[in-house]
C-alpha cells in the first residue's frame, strides 16, 4: 500500500526526479496493454501483408520495443533505466476487429519499468493507427493499463 503522499512532489509542491540511489538494487518486471480496434477490412489488410506502408505487426513491435528504451526522454521525471528484456506481443483478434498488444519490460535496477512498459503499449498502438490511417481514420486506441508489475518495496501488482 502507498502512503498516499505524491512522490515526485517535493515539500514546496515542486516537481522534481525521485532521488532511488537509497533503494535496494532488485529484479523489476512490468506488463502493460492496450487494444486497438478497427474495420474488418483493416484487420483482413495487416493480417494479409497489404498495407501500403508495410508488415504492420513487425514495425509496431520494433516501435514498442524502441519507446521502452526511450522513456525517460518522453517522461520528464522518469529515470533512465539500464533495461535487460523487452518484448511486445500483438495478437490479432478478428471476433472484436481488434489488435491485441502486450508489452513485458524487465531491469534489474533501484526504480520500476511500469512506465517502460506502458510506453511499449502505447506507442506500438499508435504505429498500428500510423501505419493503416490512410484506409481507416476510425480506429481507436483503448484500454491502455498497466496489468501486472513485480519487484521492489512495494511487491507485486496484479489487474
């Protein structure tokens, strides 16, 4: 449980970056989705390999898996992390017209990677969106949550 106090808040309500180099070095985990959906026959064109741009899938995991690596230049107060695994899964679901994506974040380290993560998610999202706008302007991007984080003083979360 936290203690309900703001932790990048200092005393005088200033932002600041957390000082971590008291805490004890551990293995960290986090997982994050998202779900993006769209027209049947958007779906039917990345599973089939015929969007313009090119293999969908592929380039929204190689994005998902470089955002991780670049949170801390996208998130002010996060800390530059030294991350040892990433890998983001998109899972097709044609019953919902939908695109499942999973993003799994690892780091040994002295702060959590649940922004790592949820950076992954989102930004494998918005390069499906990217990548099929031109045939489908109504796709929407939801669901974006942090489903599971181990490691650290607080212990595991779970959705």
């Amino acid at each position: 449980m936290t203690s309900g106090k703001l932790t990048h808040i200092d005393d005088q309500g200033n932002a600041h970056m957390v000082d971590v180099s008291d805490k004890a070095v551990t293995d960290r985990t986090a997982v994050a989705s998202g779900r993006v959906f769209m027209k049947p026959e958007t779906l039917a064109l990345i599973l089939e390999g015929r969007a313009k741009k090119g293999d969908v899938l592929g380039v929204a995991r190689i994005a998902g898996i470089m955002a991780a690596k670049r949170t801390s230049d996208l998130v002010p107060l996060c800390h530059p992390l030294a991350i040892t695994k990433v890998t983001v899964d998109l899972e097709p679901n044609e019953t919902e017209n939908a695109i499942d994506v999973t993003a799994l974040v690892k780091v040994s380290g002295q702060t959590g990677v649940e922004m790592e993560a949820l950076t992954a998610a989102s930004i494998a999202c918005l390069t499906i969106y990217d990548m099929v706008k031109a045939v489908d302007r109504g796709i929407i991007i939801t669901d974006l949550k942090l489903v599971e984080k181990t490691g650290g003083k607080s212990g595991t979360f779970k959705l």
